[in-house]
C-alpha cells in the first residue's frame, strides 16, 4: 500500500480555516496611514536641525522623543495587524509539532539502530582484514626464513650460486561492503563518517582553541572592574530619549 497515496486520500483539500481578512501588505497599509506623513516629516526635520544652544538641544530631544512615540504607535499597531494571523500560524504550528516530534524521535531512534549495526559490521570487516593481514604478515616471514636458510644452504655448497628471492606475499584488503541501503519504496540510508571531539582535560588545551568569553568581561565591567589583563576597557555615552 502506497502510504502517501493513501493519506492524500484521506485527507482533505481544505483543512485550513479561511481568515476574516486577506493577508496582503494593501489590505493593511491604510492602518499605518496617519503616521506616514508625521514619519517624512520627522526624518527631513533630523537632517536639517542644528543643535547649537539651548533652544535647538531642546528641540532636537522634543523631536527624539516624538519619533520614539511615533515609533511605539506603529509598533503597537504592527502587532495588532500580525496577532490573529500568528495565533493562527502559532496554532498550525503547535498542532502539527505533535506528529513531527514523535516522527523526528522515530527517524533518530532508526539512525541509531541502523548505525550501529552497519558500524559493527565494518569493525568485523577491519577485523577480518587485520587478521588477513597478520596471515599474511607471518607467511612472507616465513618464505623470507625459507629463502635464508636455503641461499646459505646454496652458498656452502657453491658460493658462487645466485640467490634465491623468496616471493613477495601482496597484502590483502577485504573488500567493503556498499554502504547504501536501498528499498522497493525508492527510500535510501547510507552511513557518513565524520571526526568529532570530545574534551577531556581543559587546562591541556592550546590557547589557539579557546575562546573568550566576551559576556563574562561585560558582567565583570558591570560590577565595576576596569582592569583586565589584555583588555582596554573604556567609557563611551549614546543618548537614550524617555517620553
């Protein structure tokens, strides 16, 4: 039985609910209308404002202020404009995690049998290569002691007699299995190899591997530390505008 032929057929067209209002940028520019002239506005008043005394340093926060103000307004309305639509989403979302985390715990639990055996079955083939090799280790040895005793044999008799080479044994490789599982449903599992790590003793580990930990110093700066060795800590100031 054809299982994706099968759940199409169960399943139908239309499982998803039609919203109250098409989800296109036109249908919802005309909420956000009222700030857009405000918005061209400001952005053309900051170019131009010179903050040279007083007056001007009061008119450039009294405009700071009104486009963090601005600014909340457009927030607030993006997140009324997006909230049905992502509680919707959310809600998809939530219902479909259901079935792909029991699935995606099927597929790792499926890995990890299948990887196991296929990786014991090439530690039996390297053994069987091991031991091919020793055999034939032990074999050349043994011609090469048989040749030696025979040119010495050869040499008392006639020193003049040719040495005689002891046949060089090749060495043997057990050939490896593909490592590609194919099935009638046109699914395939092959096995990728990779290097990895794990860390045993971190005072062992050169400098060149380690990293700093940049969230560390900041907490540090925050508790007051201003001396580090290797790091210059320094005062900097930014404006913060509070409406």
């Amino acid at each position: 039985m054809n299982f994706n032929a099968a759940f199409e057929e169960e399943t139908p067209a239309e499982v998803l609910p039609a919203t109250a209002q098409p989800l296109t940028l036109d249908a919802v520019k005309p909420k956000f209308t009222p700030y857009l002239i405000r918005v061209r506005e400001m952005a053309d008043e900051a170019k131009t404002v010179e903050v040279s005394d007083d007056n001007s340093l009061k008119y450039a926060v009294s405009l700071g202020g009104d486009a963090k103000k601005i600014a909340k307004a457009i927030e607030t309305q993006r997140k009324k404009v997006i909230q049905e639509p992502s509680d919707f989403v959310k809600a998809v979302n939530n219902f479909c995690k259901l079935f792909t985390e029991q699935l995606a715990s099927a597929e790792a639990v499926l890995k990890k049998k299948i990887s196991d055996y296929q990786y014991q079955q090439e530690l039996e083939r390297r053994k069987r290569e091991e031991a091919a090799r020793k055999a034939a280790k032990e074999l050349q040895e043994r011609l090469d002691r048989e040749a030696a005793e025979a040119n010495k044999k050869a040499q008392a008799e006639n020193p003049e007699a040719k040495p005689i080479m002891a046949p060089v044994v090749q060495e043997p490789i057990v050939p490896k299995e593909s490592n590609v599982t194919r099935t009638e449903t046109g699914t395939a599992a092959y096995q990728r190899k990779t290097w990895t790590f794990e860390i045993t003793d971190e005072t062992q580990i050169p400098r060149e591997y380690l990293r700093v930990d940049e969230g560390k110093i900041r907490d540090a700066i925050k508790m007051g530390v201003r001396e580090i060795a290797g790091i210059r800590i320094y005062e900097t100031s930014t404006t913060v505008f509070r409406s």
